[in-house]
C-alpha cells in the first residue's frame, strides 16, 4: 500500500474498502485517516469506552475520485489559488464538491460500505464523521474542518452521508485551510467513520490541558446537556470546571436554555430545557473528576495533551474521539521534575518568529549563557535567580526597564508563593549572565574609544572573510568553531560593555535627575538624536542617498517598480542610469547586505541574497523625499538636539546649586552623544560574521547535494550545526529526520511563544496595572516621547512595506532591519520591545514618537485607521 498518498488509478482489493476500529492503529493513518487513527487507538486503551463502529478507508474514496478524471485538473487549479482568494476558492470548491456527490457509488463499494450495519444494527442511529488523512494531526488538528452527520438511521442514509463526507473535503474552509498551511490537495485522502450514536445524558469537551492558560497540570471540562452538538455549534453555553491533582479547583455552572438530542425519525432537533432545571450541573464534581483521569490515561497513551470529545450515558463516559490540542506552546525539556520559569529569548531580541535547527544552535554557540529549547524559540531558565533574594531584585529591575511585561509575569509567579522556592543569599542564584565583570573605574568620556572598537571589529570581520575563502569540508567547520570563540570574545569584552553601559547608563540618569530637578518626561529621547556612529540609523539614512542616485532616472524607476526576481541588478546596466543604480545599490548591500529580518537566525534570507525585500522602501523614499533628505534629516535632529541641550543647562543654572546641576548634565549629554549610537554596533559586527559563516555553509550545501548526500541546498537548516558537521564528515544525512524537522517549523511558525513560560506549560502574561489613560486606549511602553496622529500602516512583513509619508507603523515587533522605514514614518506603535531595544533606539535618534509592547496592536488597530499615539504617556488611541 506504499500509493496511498497519491489520487491515481489502481486495483483495490474490497478488503481495504473498511476497517473495524480495532484493526487500526497509528500503521495504518494513510487508510483511516486521523479521526479514524485516533479512534482505533482509543479502543485500545484499558478503561476507555469507545461506541461500537467501523471506519470506510480513503481506498473506497480514491476509487471514488477515480470515476472522475477530471477533479485532477481542477485540484491543480485549486492548488495554484491564494489563500486570500476566496471567491476563487467558492466557485472552484462547489464545482469539485458537486462533482464528487454526483459520482456513482459502484455497487460492490456500496455493499463494502454498509455490510457492517448489519452487525451493528440496521435499525441503529449512528454519527458518520469524515477523517481526512491531514486531520487530527500532532501539529495540525483541521478541527471542524470537514463535516459530521448525526443520527443517520439506515445503510441508504449511511451511504449517502459518506458520499456527502467525502465532498466535504473540498468546502471552502477545508480548501483555505489547506492552502494557509501547505498541504496539498491531491495528497490527502478523505475516510469517513461509522460510530453507533449514543443517546447521551450530557456531553462535552475534556482538555487535558488549560487551553487558556496552557497548564499542563490543569485539566479544562465543558459540559452541557444532550449531545455535544449545542456545545460545539456555539447555541448554549458550557458549564466549565477546572480540576487539578484530583480535585476541582474552579467552576461555572451557565444557564442552559436548550440542548440538542436525537430525532427518532433521523438528525437532531432543539429541545428547551425546563426553567428549573437549566442552572443545574450538567455533571457532579466527581464525574468532572473521573472524566479527567480517563483523559490523563488518553494522554498518557497519545503522548502529548488531547482534546477529547465525550459523552455521558447512564452513568458512564463513551469517549467519541480525541486529538492533539495543537495551540498549546511545548514545554521546553528540564528532565529532573522540579520547578522552571523561563523567560523568552525572543522578545530581547526583537524576533519571537521560530528558528530553524541551524539558526538556534549557531545562536547557542555564540552565547555563552546556556539556553532552553522550544516551539523553535530560545529561552533563559531564570529558576535560580528569582530563587534567590541577592540576584532577584536585580533581575526584576533588568526585566522592568527591558519589557515591562515580562517584569510583571515573573513578579505573578512569585506572588503564588509556592511555585519558585526561596533559596539561600549565595552568590547570583545560578547562571545568569554572559556580560563581564565592570567594577573597576568608569570608562572615560573619550570619542576615540568608539572608534577604536569599531575599526577592531572591522579589522576582525575582514580577517574572517579573508581566512574562510580557502575552507571547507572539516577543515571549515573547525575553522567556525574557532571565529566562533574571537565573537564572543569581541561581544563581551569589558571595554565593549563599558562603552554600551555608559550610554545607557547617562540615559537613566538624564532621564532620572532632570525630571526631579526640572520635570521634564524623558529628555534623553531628545537629546539622542542624530548621535555619532549608529550604524542602525545611518543605514536608513543610506538607503535615502541611494534614492538620490535613482531618482533622476525615470526609466530606472520604472524598471524598479515591475522587478519581480532576484536577478535585477544584473538587467539595470542597460537602461540610462543604470549602471549609477546598480552600483549605490550594490554599495548599500556592500555594507548592509548581511541584514534582514529576524537576523539573529543565520538561516533567514538577508538583503544580499534578496535584494528585492529592499524595493518597497527605496522606491517609497524616491517618492516621498527630496534630493538631499538623508543629510538634512541628519543635521534637524543634531541641532534638535543641540538646542534641548542648551535649554536645559540654562533652566539647571537657574536652580539652587544650579551650575553643579548644569556641569554634571552637561557630562551626562556628553556622555550619551558619545557612546548611544555604539549600542547598536556589536550586534552589526556578529550579523556580519553570521553572513560570512552562511555563505561558507551554503557552499558546502551545494557540494553536498551534487554528491547526492542531500536534495536540496536548504536541508543544512534543518540541521544543527553539529549535525552538519557530521553529515560533512561522513556524506551521509537523515532525509527523515530533515522531513520531521520541516513539518516541526511549520507547526512552530504558527504559535505565538510567552514572554514567560512554566514547566508545567503555562504561558503568564503580565500587565502594565496602570490607571493614567484614556478610556479604550492600547497600552505600551513609552519610549520616545511626543505625540502624533495619522494613519496606521499595519505590517508584518517589511517586503510588502507601501508608507506615504506621515504615515504610522504598526507592526509586531522591529530589529535592525526595520530601519529603513523609520524615515518615512512620524510614529511607531509595536507589540514587543523596551526601552533600550532597537527599535526604541532609532526611533529617538529618529525623533518619533514611539510606544511599543502594545499587546495584540496589530489585531486591534485596522491597516488605515486613525491613530494617536503618545510617546510620552506610553498609549494608542484609535481615531474615530
């Protein structure tokens, strides 16, 4: 049976047309399909009732399917459709769904088909279900993706409810789904389950995880009266009950005003509850009880937490179907049983999307605070230090002036008193941080020093690409692992540290002291703009000269505006001004080009390799600026800055003690101007070696694949870098496990990671707790003061970028590769960040009002709403 996966003609034995529930089991998934699989595991399990039926295999429907040669051609139109093309899907969808109701059963099928009924009982309702074979999956469920059919009394009506679940893998939202999530039409088969209904007392949805909270360690129960039907289709709603360790540790009992059971003569109907009897329990707390251990003993059999449909019939449980609850975030793996809180890597970083093999285990050997592992995200097990009186309050501090949010989650665990254990004051509490020991005098006010550790990174980054050139095979691997030990070196060296703390350190100050002494909110955002040597700011002021170059050459614009693959810049010699195009262009990418975004991940693709992520920005800034804009923007914020400076020392000597208070902020600005823009700067010199390690690593990926040893160049990402190096070793790779890896990344890209994370799973989220806002308003952080209205421009993906100028962006959250947009826009609203992330950071040199950590901002604000947002008071007012 190794052609199941694929929708041609071939024999098919009648006795592969239907399975009992007890002949199936995970080996025969491609048959049952993932209702069917699931079900036929259930069986299995001691202790678990599972009503009496049979499963129709997706043999019977490809030989269905096979009646109709045409549903081929129309499956290939269907697969070239967008997800977002819904009146494509409609038509095309109803076509092959009235195709396939319309085919023949042929008789021999048909006898297959309902021959069971017999033994089950002619006169028997029964629920007939589709499985599709991308159903019910580990990481993906399609729940409710396809339809059920309930009571259906008779072989005629079984039969032709088989057909109907069989077209039911064609509806419009099966179709969308599929295309959201990659999976191809022609690949996944459709059987449909026979189950003998139960006439139910009361029926519901057990989680064998909070599906709120994602506790592990906390079952959820929905209960109602009659079948599950007026739960699922949303008529009633549910009493809930949450149980833990044996005992029910919350509930609600809802007002059920009706409930669905079954008709004699076939299907359901509503049936009104009496008004007595509509606030009583649809189950006692031992039931609820009694109901989660079953489903502990389903999950301990499936592997993973289950979302178990059941039913309740004369004091028992039947238990109708269970899948993987696949929104829940994994857990990353600790293995000793205790207690961990994790905090998430991501949202330091400005990049929660997951990364691939490669990517975290370059990341793990660049840093040398060891991490956790899960749903593709890196996180810092942080147990030790809040265990810890000495290192707790520090690292609430840390968290407090990086993400607020995160602060406060860390601050709710510990407010339960018994999840994180006190320990003994010694020491820091554990692992902590990476950075070195600075205790020794303050680094000098000195402009030489950022200089000197710019031209040593560059000097160092030079000397890499110099000696990988004649590399590979072990020899390259080694060579990595050796720069590897130099970066880190460069990354925490203490007068690199010093150099970044002082900056960030005279904006606390500045921000501290001059509103006591002045009250004056958030100087530093002023006083930051336009400083010295910020590579992540001059990036987008470079991309403006190099629309300059563009801009007279209308031609060059036109050409730009219709480029649709990566090879342009080979085409631009040929048009007047092309070659002055093409070499800015190649000038930016000579020195940005190793950028993009989500950058700490090596395997993303970066400017260099993609070229037309730029496009969108560059052409904006033809339209949007005048020649010249880059320098002038430039010089506003200096003198912007000048100016509050001057200010600012003339209201201080106006105060008692005056000219000490002015001398001292007069060192503070200094300071600020001379080490702020180097903040930005480490994290340039490692994306730049990351840039030299991957074009090395794709090299050896290409020599890999003409060796047969890999299909594609990009499997090396599925890969840790360990791993790779093995495969280089012995010219041998897993092709399963590279197959087991993509579908993994797949599921990962679709959760959203917690800014803090449990080892019981729970994902905590915190609260900024503040009452100095408007009705309605979003709240964040403030992070760059001033406040601005326009319109918002919501976007996630910088290559689709389309700003005016003025224009607002909203967007879930930016690293350095977002820069480029910031000249266009006069406001920033993210979901993520902290006073000294990136973003923040441009966005002061750039003097936009900002305010980031907006929970779900870009849900809540519509792409072309009106907006305020108040960078000083830290919130987003929509506009009517």
């Amino acid at each position: 049976m190794r052609d199941t996966d694929s929708n041609v003609a071939r024999p098919f034995p009648s006795d592969c047309y239907v399975l009992d529930f007890q002949e199936i089991g995970r080996a025969q998934a491609a048959m049952a399909g993932g209702k069917g699989t699931n079900l036929g595991e259930l069986s299995r399990i001691e202790g678990i009732n599972v009503p009496d039926g049979y499963c129709v295999t997706t043999d019977a429907f490809r030989r269905v399917i096979a009646e109709a040669p045409s549903i081929g051609d129309r499956l290939d139109k269907l697969s070239r459709l967008a997800p977002d093309d819904r009146d494509a899907i409609h038509a095309l969808s109803a076509e092959i769904r009235s195709s396939v109701e319309e085919i023949p059963v042929p008789d021999d099928l048909a006898a297959a088909i309902t021959r069971p009924i017999a033994r089950l009982g002619e006169d028997a309702a029964y629920a007939v279900r589709s499985s599709a074979t991308a159903e019910d999956l580990p990481t993906a469920s399609f729940a409710g993706q396809q339809d059920t059919y309930l009571n259906v009394i008779g072989p005629s009506a079984v039969l032709k409810h088989v057909g109907r679940c069989w077209a039911s893998l064609f509806t419009e939202r099966a179709v969308t789904y599929r295309l959201r999530n990659g999976f191809d039409h022609r690949r996944v088969g459709m059987a449909v389950i026979v189950q003998r209904m139960v006439s139910s007392d009361a029926a519901g949805i057990l989680f064998t995880a909070d599906p709120v909270t994602s506790n592990r360690k906390v079952a959820s129960v929905e209960a109602g009266f009659g079948l599950g039907e007026a739960l699922v289709s949303g008529l009633v709603n549910a009493d809930s009950y949450k149980v833990r360790d044996g005992e029910v540790i919350d509930k609600t009992i809802a007002a059920k005003h009706l409930a669905v059971h079954a008709s004699p003569e076939g299907g359901t109907r509503e049936r009104a509850i009496d008004p007595d009897s509509q606030e009583l329990p649809a189950l006692t707390d031992a039931q609820a009880v009694h109901l989660t251990e079953l489903g502990r003993r389903i999950e301990a059999h499936f592997g993973n937490p289950q979302d178990v449909e059941w039913c309740l019939a004369d004091g028992d449980f039947q238990i109708v179907q269970s899948r993987p609850i696949t929104t829940l975030f994994p857990v990353p793996a600790a293995g000793d049983g205790e207690n961990h809180v994790y905090v998430s890597v991501g949202h330091q970083q400005m990049m929660t999307d997951a990364m691939k093999p490669l990517g975290l285990s370059m990341w793990q050997l660049t840093t040398p605070l060891p991490m956790a592992e899960a749903g593709g995200r890196l996180f810092v097990d942080v147990t030790a230090r809040l265990a810890s009186p000495g290192s707790r309050d520090g690292l609430l501090d840390l968290m407090g002036k990086s993400d607020p949010l995160t602060r406060d989650a860390l601050q709710t665990v510990l407010d339960r008193g018994d999840f994180v254990p006190s320990l003994p004051d010694e020491g820091s509490g554990g692992p902590v941080s990476p950075l070195p020991d600075v205790t020794s005098a303050p680094i000098e006010n000195d402009p030489a020093i950022v200089a000197e550790l710019i031209a040593r990174n560059e000097a160092s980054v030079a000397a890499v690409r110099r000696g990988i050139r004649t590399k590979c095979g072990p020899e390259l691997f080694d060579f990595i692992l050796e720069d590897l030990q130099e970066l880190r070196r460069l990354l925490f060296e203490p007068r690199s540290f010093q150099a970044i703390m002082a900056g960030m350190d005279a904006t606390w100050w500045l921000n501290e002291h001059l509103k006591t002494w002045l009250g004056e909110e958030n100087p530093a955002d002023t006083l930051t703009q336009s400083v010295p040597h910020n590579v992540t700011s001059e990036m987008g002021l470079a991309l403006l000269d190099v629309a300059d170059v563009i801009r007279p050459h209308p031609e060059v614009v036109a050409f730009l505006r219709d480029v649709e693959d990566e090879g342009f810049l080979d085409e631009l010699p040929g048009l007047a001004g092309g070659r002055e195009a093409r070499d800015a262009i190649l000038a930016y990418l000579e020195k940005y080009g190793m950028r993009c975004a989500g950058e700490i991940d090596i395997t993303r693709p970066r400017w260099s390799e993609r070229p037309t992520t730029l496009l969108p920005v560059l052409l904006g800034n033809i339209g949007n600026f005048e020649p010249g804009a880059g320098e002038r923007r430039f010089e506003q914020g200096r003198q912007e800055a000048w100016k509050k400076e001057q200010e600012l020392l003339e209201r201080l000597r106006a105060l008692p003690d005056g000219e000490r208070k002015a001398e001292e902020t007069k060192q503070a600005i200094d300071r600020l101007r001379i080490f702020i823009g180097y903040r930005e700067y480490p994290k340039y010199g490692m994306i730049s070696r990351y840039f030299v390690y991957k074009q090395a690593l794709l090299k050896e990926a290409e020599r890999l694949v003409r060796a047969g040893v890999l299909r594609e160049p990009e499997d090396v990402y599925y890969l840790t870098f360990q791993e790779l190096q093995d495969v280089v070793r012995t010219s041998e790779a897993d092709d399963e496990l590279i197959r087991r890896r993509r579908e993994a990344f797949r599921a990962y890209q679709t959760l959203t990671p917690p800014r803090v994370l449990t080892s019981e799973g729970e994902a905590v989220a915190g609260a900024y707790r503040r009452e100095d806002v408007p009705e309605g308003a979003l709240v964040g952080l403030p992070v760059s003061t001033g406040s601005v209205e326009g319109r918002a421009r919501v976007i996630l993906n910088m290559a689709e970028a389309d700003l005016a100028a003025g224009d607002i962006l909203v967007t879930s959250c930016t690293d350095p590769s977002w820069s480029p947009l910031f000249v266009a826009i006069k406001g920033l609203v993210t979901e993520v960040g902290g006073q000294m992330t990136h973003g923040a950071v441009i966005a002061r040199e750039y003097g936009l009002p900002a305010v980031v950590g907006v929970e779900h901002a870009t849900r809540l604000i519509r792409d072309g709403q009106r907006i305020r947002v108040n960078g000083t008071g830290g919130y987003v007012e929509i506009l009517p």
